[in-house]
C-alpha cells in the first residue's frame, strides 16, 4: 500500500433539514487500501460514502480524488464503483446481462465484453450462473454478482455499503475472505461500510470509526484495538464487551494508587487527578499469576457464559461493588458466589479522562 493521499475528504458536511448526518470530516484514503468506515446505525457513514459516491449532493466542503475536486461531478463521471447492501441488480435480466450492462453502455466491442465477463466470472467463480435471473440466485450469488459488475468496470475505487449484512454467518465469513483477497489481488482502494467491528477488524488497513457525524479514531485495527482514544472507541471496539469502570486516585509522591485495584501506577497524566476512568480487557486477566509483577484483585462470581471456544465471567469487584468481566479459555471449576483472585498486569490498564472521556 501506497501511504499517498488517493481520496480526500476536506471538511465535509451533511445536512438533512434539521438533522446533521455528517459534520465537518476530514480525511485522507491511500491508494489502494483497504479503509473502513465503521460506527453504529445512524452515525453517518453511508451518508460519507454516498458523498464520495455523488449519490448525495455535499452540503459543503470538497471530495478531492487524485488532487481533483470532483465534488461537482455527476456519479456516471466519477468512475466509482458502489455496491448496495440489497444489491440492486436488475431483475428482468441475467447473470451475464447484469454484468455487462455497463459495458454495453460505453459502447464497449463485442469481444471486449465477453473477455471481461469471463474474467470476472471465472474470478468470482459465477460463471456457472450467467444465463440465471436474481430471483434464481442465493444471497451470497448475488452479492457475487454484485461485486462481478462492478469489477468489469475498471473504477478508480470500490465503494463497498454494509455488502455482506444479508448473509447468514458462515458465508459472511467466507465472504470476509474473498472480499480481502480480491482488494489485494485487483490492488484498487476499497472503501467499506459496516457497522461491524469484527468485519472493520478483519478486513481493513486503516478503520476510521465514527459517531453522530464526527469522526472519533482513525487508525490500524491494532492501534484502534490497543490504544483507543476514547471510551466511545474503547467501549465499541470490543466483542462482546470491554471493562470501563471509575476509581479515586491516591497520591503518594510520584506514585499515584488506583484504589479500585489498589494498585500503584507511575503515570505522570495522573498528577492532579482525583477520578479517572480505567479500562482493561476481558481477556488481559488470569485466573493464575503468570509473573510475579502480576497484581492481584479479589472478585466475587456472578455468572459464567460458556461461548464453546472459552468462558466470558462476570463478577464483582469484592469492597467496591463494580462489575469487571474476564475471559478464561477453561472452565477451571468455577463456582458462582465464590470469591476468588484474578491477576493482571499493570501495563494492560488504559487510562482516560473523568470529563472529556479522551485518552490519558
Ligand atoms: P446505518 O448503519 O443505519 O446505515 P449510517 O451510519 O450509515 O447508519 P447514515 O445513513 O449516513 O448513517 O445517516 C446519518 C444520519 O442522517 C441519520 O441520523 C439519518 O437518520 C440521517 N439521514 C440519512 N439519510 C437521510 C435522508 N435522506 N433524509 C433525512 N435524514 C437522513
């Protein structure tokens, strides 16, 4: 991947009468990236994609492709190709047709067209399809076929909406795989919708996460994983969920006591703080001590979720009555209402601000 500026987003804005779906984002996509715009339902990234798309006209700021203002441009002019959550093929035609449909209207030769279809099909592996209507299709065909239209089109970038949302599990995880190969394959920019972080986690270069219009992290799936910069990021980059709890400070000299886990932290950002929220992950606790840094916190056991793979247990903090969760991938013999120590390392624990709830 190029880290060079492909698609720029330059104070863009979004308004529907009274409600803003997209408030003032700046961004930069590199060429031929994998870049996900992922946040919950109604947080604006379709509305961000169908701008780059021209499928919405821009309330102000600028959509720059290759150095160009392209934010005037008819959608037919900017070459990009969109695929919909619903797919939006045309029913009354086949397989071959709603591939080629394009193509015929760019005059493309006879000959021209039938290497690009069976290019394509043999790609998406379609090609036993082509006589066959939508109607005739499974989900995952047609969102193949989806993919295969916009493929034959050579388009400056994929604009990729929720496209795997009406799949059943197992071929959203297929999918998830194809999908990744093909970006690399055909080495073009993706750009992807979702509002799922396992599919945000899985698939992309860069997530940029938002919320209510704003953008809120942009960063590697490890970065936006390990270091969020916010509770919003901390608490929605988590499956199934994320330890986000309060604690007094006692300060000592330099030392400042997280009384919560009546551990010490040398951190300099906790100078001057009484509060702050902390957050460790489930799975960053052991039920035994690894090393003998480790700290140690008494918890009683609520309740114990079996996942197949491994355990997710809920507890209490004992004298402090704040739940924590864990992960074990054994069931070691845990009893519900017992008390026992779980163990931790100091290293693991995000720090964030009472107030702007920003990373510290
Ligand atoms: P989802 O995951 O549910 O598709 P989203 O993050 O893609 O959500 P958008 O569809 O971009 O969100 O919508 C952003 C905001 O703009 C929402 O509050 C939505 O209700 C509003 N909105 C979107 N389209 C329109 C429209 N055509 N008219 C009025 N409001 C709209």
């Amino acid at each position: 991947m190029n880290k060079i500026s492909y698609i720029q987003l330059k104070e863009l804005n979004k308004t529907f009468n009274e409600t803003v779906a997209v408030n003032n984002i700046n961004l930069e996509i590199y060429e031929n990236e994998f870049f996900v715009l992922l946040g919950p339902s109604g947080c604006g990234k379709s509305t961000t994609l169908r701008m780059i798309a021209g499928l919405e006209d821009i309330t102000s700021g600028e959509v720059i492709v290759k150095k160009i203002n392209i934010s005037q441009l008819d959608p037919k002019d900017r070459n990009m190709a969109f695929v919909f959550q619903n797919y939006a093929l045309y029913p009354h035609m086949n397989v071959r047709k709603n591939i080629s449909y394009s193509l015929k209207l760019r005059k493309v030769s006879h000959e021209e067209m039938e290497k690009k279809i069976h290019w394509v099909s043999n790609l998406l592996k379609i090609d036993q399809l082509l006589d066959r209507k939508p109607s005739q299709l499974s989900g995952g065909q047609r969102q193949r076929v989806a993919l295969g239209r916009s493929l034959v089109r050579d388009p400056v970038a994929f604009l990729l909406d929720e496209p795997l949302s009406n799949l059943d599990a197992q071929l959203r995880v297929e999918m998830r795989h194809e999908l990744i190969k093909l970006q690399k394959n055909l080495a073009k920019t993706f750009i992807y919708v979702t509002h799922d972080q396992i599919e945000a986690m899985t698939m992309a270069s860069r997530i940029c996460i938002m919320n209510n219009g704003n953008i809120i992290q942009i960063g590697t799936p490890k970065e936006v994983y390990e270091k969020p910069n916010s509770i919003f990021v901390a608490r929605f980059i988590a499956n199934p969920i994320n330890n986000i709890l309060t604690t007094n400070i006692k300060h000592q000299n330099h030392s400042h006591n997280l009384e919560c886990l009546n551990i010490e932290l040398k951190r300099e950002c906790l100078t001057n703080r009484d509060l702050v929220y902390f957050s460790i992950r489930p799975e960053n606790f052991y039920i035994e001590k690894n090393n003998s840094d480790m700290a140690s916190l008494k918890v009683e056991i609520l309740q114990i979720e079996n996942y197949g793979h491994d355990y997710l247990i809920s507890s209490t903090i004992e004298n402090n009555n704040q739940k924590i969760y864990f992960r074990l991938n054994k069931f070691h013999n845990l009893i519900i209402g017992e008390s026992i120590n779980i163990y931790f390392n100091a290293n693991d624990i995000l720090l964030f601000d009472i107030n702007s709830e920003e990373a510290i």
